[in-house]
C-alpha cells in the first residue's frame, strides 16, 4: 500500500522536534507524582507477595507467569530499594517505554509528518485507566508494552506486505500469552499475518508458529510438575466461568453501556479526533484499517462480554489501537493552513487533568457519590474511582496490621471488598523474619510470638471474599 502524499506543514508545535521531548518529560513527572506509594487494596498485594516470596510457576489466568518471575528478579536485583518504589516504578517505566512505541507506530501513518504522532500519545498517556494503571503494581502496563511492540512490528510489515518480522512477531505474541492469556485474542490477527497472502513460504509459514506454541505450551506443561493449578484455570479461574462462557444479553448490555462510558471518561472530547482518524486511515490505507479491525474486534468483545466491576482494564489493548490514527486527524487540520493549533497542545496537556480533578472535587455534592465516597473511605473516597493518580492512596497492609493487632474487626474496612486475605498472610510472612517492622512501624511493638496469633483472625480471613 502506497503511504500518504507528502502535506506542505505550516510550522507550528507540533512539527517542533523539541515538543515530543517535552510531552514524555511532562508525562514522566505526573506519573512519578501520582505514583502508588503503598501496594494497592487487590490484585496488587498478591504480587507483591508472590514477587516477594520467590519464584512461582502458576500459570492459572490470574497468575501471570512471566509478570510474577520478572518481578522476583527484579526485586533480587534492586534488593536495596523498597518492594512496592521498585514495583511502582517498574509500571511506569513499562508505561513511558509503551507510549514511546505508540509515537513510533503513529508516526508510521503520518510519514508526510511526523510530529503528528505525538498527539496520539498525549490522548493515551493522559487517559484515566492507562494513566492508572502506569503508577501500581499491576500487570497491564508491562502487558501493554508487549503488546503494542508487536503490534509496530507487525505494522511494518503489512504496510509493504512484507513478513520480514515475523518470527518476533510470534515471539512476541508468545511472551504476551505467558503474561497475560489475554493475549489468546491476538490469535486470529497472527494467524492471518502469517498465513495469508504473503511472501512467507510454506516452511516459513510453519516456523512462524513454533515460538508461539512454544511459549504457550510452558502454560499447560508447568501445572504438571508444579501442580499449581488445573488446565481449565489457565483460561479462567472457576468463579469467574459463567462471566467468560455464559450469553446473558442484559450483561452485554451492561458491558456495553460500561465500555462506552469509561471511553467517555477517558477521551471525552478527544473521541472526535480519534474518530476523524479513522476515518482517514480508510481514505488512505484502507488495507490496514481492516488488519487493525480484525485485531481490534475480539479484545472488544471480550471486554464488552466480561462485564465485571473492573473490566475497564481490558479496554487498555483495545485503546492502543484506537488512539493510533488520531495523528491523522491533527495532520489534516494543519494542512488547512488557517491556524497552527498550539492551543491543541496546551489543551491536550490541561483538559484531561482539569476534567478529573473537577469531578473528582464534584462527586461529594453528588448524593449517589457521597454515599459511595462514605463506602470507600478506607480506601481513601471517591477519588479512588474518578482521579487517576494514586499519591493519595491509604494503606492495607496498615489497615490488616491493625485488624489483626486489635483483635477486633472494624466494620468500616470493608474486608469482604477487597484482598485482607493476602495482607494478612503478606504481614505473617514478614513478620516471621521481623523484616517488615522496618517497613510497617505499627509491627514494631509487637511481641516475639507476633499478633498473628489473635484467634480472631481466622474468623476474619473466613469472612473475607479472598
């Protein structure tokens, strides 16, 4: 496919070499600002643990084989930095390094004008649940990196129907499986790439499957020896199968409604641009729009099925492909020559931050978010769910310290909601070395035979959900 016809610029910030420097600077601040300085109140503290403990071969779908070993690594490595800074900070690096290869991809649909692509980048690194999950000890910001390499490769390629990439390519797609099943859904894209019309031989074609299976195939033969976990949880774990397998038509309605909200929330007035970009990408290469479609379709519909309390990560792969032609749009508003848009960049920097520090300063005079901003207080309010920034965030392993210190549960701490069960058995395991009091100065007073032994505490771990 043939790339766009060279545009005449009008010189603005956007064509400035030294304005996408500025942007990942910008970027790098706010996220280091907002950072997490404690572990977080779910999936968070069971990485922890396990980073923490040692290595782990689980390969359920929760378990996140890769993410889990590379983050006891690391952890071995930077031994003298606190868990959770090293953990945190390894979130935004995989975020920053993630947003540094969407300006690269984007920049591959506006080769006429390439500072086009910094503005895709602003759209994505500001929006709320990318922005998010850059600043906590989670999986998704170094599942986004994997997938959005792969994904430049891969563009690469198919913009001059080429397969010159197509053994990292699968590999890639192989080191994502084994990170985060998810990744299955790429599926359909690879096997396309490799498959159809292209200039890959039969043999080539074959050996473009093997890193894969390969990788993936470390998933069903690890359980055997370890005996970790079953096949079936590899795919999902048992409490959630009716989610995954089951059609209730009220629930994709529920998910639907839920999709378009959170990209509302996430893009609000940016969702024009992006649609304007797409528009433009099937004007001009109009090939590629139907590979990015058939790699697009089945993570939006996973995330539309699985309409659980926090879907809203499983659209983090649907918006890297979605933001990408959005440069396109800003491309053909400056060929106009009427303006030089530099109030854009001001606008695209300040908005996002203004809309979520608004509502969040909102919610309180709202009486449904009052009640919920009541609810949540052990977590720290409503601002846990409309501000994206986690500076502000309370600490569980306090909160499970001074349940099981007391000996008496505080209704108010809402242990049914969220991972106590961890914390608990996190704090134990500290506590048994007298390693965490230097971490938690509430351990510090206690005892020799430790608080652990309150017999309150298995009527609290029985009561918790987790």
């Amino acid at each position: 496919m043939s790339p766009a016809k060279k545009i005449s610029p009008t010189l603005s910030i956007w064509d400035q070499k030294w304005f996408p420097r500025l942007v990942f600077g910008i970027l790098a601040v706010v996220y280091l600002l907002n950072r997490s300085p404690f572990v977080g109140f779910n999936d968070g503290l069971s990485f922890l643990y396990s980073a923490e403990t040692g290595f782990d071969g689980a390969t359920n779908a929760t378990s996140h084989l890769l993410y889990n070993n590379l983050q006891h690594l690391l952890l071995k490595v930077v031994y003298f930095l606190p868990p959770v800074l090293v953990l945190t900070l390894f979130s935004i690096a995989c975020a920053l390094c993630t947003l540094y290869v969407v300006y690269s991809t984007a920049r591959l649909l506006t080769p006429a004008r390439p500072g086009m692509a910094i503005f895709p980048v602003i759209v994505l690194g500001l929006a709320f649940t990318f922005w998010q999950q850059s600043e906590i000890i989670e999986v998704y910001a170094f599942n986004n990196l994997i997938f959005i390499v792969y994904l430049h490769l891969a563009i690469k390629d198919l913009q001059q129907n080429r397969r010159s990439n197509y053994l990292i390519v699968s590999l890639l797609v192989g080191i994502g499986l084994i990170t985060h099943i998810q990744h299955i859904l790429s599926l359909p894209f690879l096997m396309a790439y490799l498959w159809w019309r292209n200039p890959l031989t039969v043999t080539q074609k074959l050996l473009g499957m093997l890193p894969w299976m390969g990788l993936m195939s470390l998933l069903f033969i690890l359980p055997q020896f370890t005996h970790s976990n079953d096949l079936r949880s590899i795919f999902f774990e048992s409490q959630f199968q009716n989610d995954v397998l089951g059609i209730d038509a009220m629930a994709l309605l529920k998910g639907l409604a839920i999709g378009i909200a959170m990209a509302a929330y996430c893009f609000h007035v940016w969702l024009w641009p992006m649609a304007m970009g797409w528009m433009r990408l099937w004007q001009q290469q109009r090939t590629l729009t139907w590979w990015l479609l058939l790699l697009l379709g089945p993570f939006v519909a996973f995330a539309v099925k699985y309409s659980v309390n926090d879907n809203h990560v499983f659209y983090l792969i649907p918006y890297l492909i979605l933001v990408l032609p959005s440069g396109l749009a800003l491309e053909k508003w400056l060929a106009n020559g009427k303006r030089n848009w530099n109030g854009l960049a001001v606008a695209a920097l300040l908005l996002p931050i203004m809309i979520y520090g608004g509502a969040t300063l909102m919610a309180p005079q709202i009486a449904p978010l009052r009640a919920y901003d009541a609810a949540k207080s052990y977590k720290g309010g409503v601002v846990h769910l409309l501000w994206p920034g986690k500076a502000w965030a309370k600490d569980p392993l306090e909160i499970a310290a001074r349940e099981a210190q007391d000996c008496q549960h505080d209704p108010a701490n809402k242990i049914v909601e969220w991972n106590f069960k961890t914390a608990v058995r996190y704090l134990k395991w500290k506590c048994a070395d007298r390693d965490g009091w230097t971490i938690y100065p509430l351990l510090s007073a206690l005892p020799p035979d430790c608080f652990f032994d309150c017999p309150e505490i298995p009527k609290l771990l029985q009561n918790s959900e987790k």
